[in-house]
C-alpha cells in the first residue's frame, strides 16, 4: 500500500474523476513531484489506459519506486528523475502532465521553470493539469489557505500560494491556454491548461 497523508488520500477519488474527464484515452502522462505515487498508484487500477510516469527529485526517486514496487510494481518501473530546475531529458513524448500539490511547496523561480519543464516534456495539444490551493482573482479560497500560504511563507519566504492568474500567463508562455478549473474539496483547484 502506498503511504500517504490522510488529506491527501481524502482528495485522491475527487482527483481521479477528473482525470478521468479530462485525460485522452489512451494516453502517456507524466507526473511531476509524485511524492510517494499515490495518483499514480490509483491511476494504475482505476484510469488502465493512462500510462503513468511518476517523477520525484533524483533523491527521492528510490523512495518513490520502493512506495510503488508493491502496488504497482510496473509503474514503479516507469518512475524517473526530474527536478524541474533542470533540463528534462524529454523530446515532447507525453499526451498531458498532472502536478499535484506542488507549486506552492517549489520556490516561485522553480514554478517557472516547472512549465519549462511541461514544455519539454508534453507534445501539440497536451493537457497540463495543476492541483492545489491557489489565490484566485487576488483572493484566497478559505481562511485556512490564506494561514497556510503566511505559515508557509514564514518557513520559506519563496514558498506559498501561487495566483492562478499568474499560472495562466506562465502557461500561455509555453502555448498553453486555460480550458477548465475545477473546485475541488478542501477549497483547492484543479486547473487544466491545453496547448
Ligand atoms: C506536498 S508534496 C506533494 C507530493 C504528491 N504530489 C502528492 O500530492 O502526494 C510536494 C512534492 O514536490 C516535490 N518537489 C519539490 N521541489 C521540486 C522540484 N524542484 N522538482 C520536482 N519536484 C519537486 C517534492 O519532492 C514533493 O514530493
């Protein structure tokens, strides 16, 4: 079983369900920051036609593959190196990429580079999908995102919130426009951009 935060595995079905709208089938998807694989170890039984590629930060990728190697020992096998501040070794090969929870855990320069990253590594029409609490027309979402993004930000002044509208322009940078946003429990987001 792959371990995980029990908020985390709260959102995991909403999170699904709307990969399940959105993603082709089939379909080659890249996962950027996948912790310990819990999107891609659900996806594996419940989305059979996405091919899933975890990724994790060099260091992190051994604890990544050991969470998957049991769950789903062949997506285990797919998982890959990639901190977005470096180049990915990538020709365009993926339909969509999916981040979960991610951009307001990277510094703000990492999250431009971050779609640098889905650049590289997504082809003419991919979907890029972002989950995770973000400030939304200059306004936080709940109470509790605008004490998380001040607790995060007292931690790592380069960490917090990010502004969808911001996110937007990092996309259309890369060609990619905004097609959907979802609510999603918790008062985060879902926001799917398509090149
Ligand atoms: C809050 S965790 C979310 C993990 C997973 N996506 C989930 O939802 O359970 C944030 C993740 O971002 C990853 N991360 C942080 N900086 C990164 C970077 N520069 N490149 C790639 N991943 C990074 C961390 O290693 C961590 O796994």
């Amino acid at each position: 079983m792959v371990t995980c935060a029990p908020a985390a595995a709260r959102n995991a079905s909403p999170i699904l369900d709307v990969l399940k709208r959105e993603l082709p089938n089939p379909c080659k998807l890249a996962e950027i920051g996948s912790g310990t694989g819990l999107h891609a170890a659900r996806a594996n039984t419940e989305l059979p036609l996405v091919e899933w590629h975890p990724s994790e930060l060099p260091g992190l990728v051994p604890r990544l593959v050991a969470s998957l190697s049991e769950a789903a020992p062949e997506v285990a096998e797919r998982a890959f190196a990639l901190d977005v501040d470096e180049p990915a070794d990538c020709d365009g090969e993926f339909d969509a990429a999916f981040s979960c929870n991610t951009a307001h855990i990277m510094s703000s320069d990492s999250v431009v580079r971050m779609f640098d990253r889905v650049d590289e590594l997504t082809r003419d029409g991919a979907k890029f999908l972002l989950y995770g609490p973000f400030i939304l027309e200059g306004r936080y979402t709940s109470e509790g995102n605008e004490q998380f993004d001040r607790h995060l930000r007292a931690k790592d002044p380069s960490m917090g919130l990010r502004k969808l509208e911001d996110l937007d322009q990092l996309a259309a940078l890369k060609g990619f426009a905004r097609s959907r946003l979802y609510g999603m429990p918790s008062n985060n987001l879902m926001a799917v951009w398509q090149r």
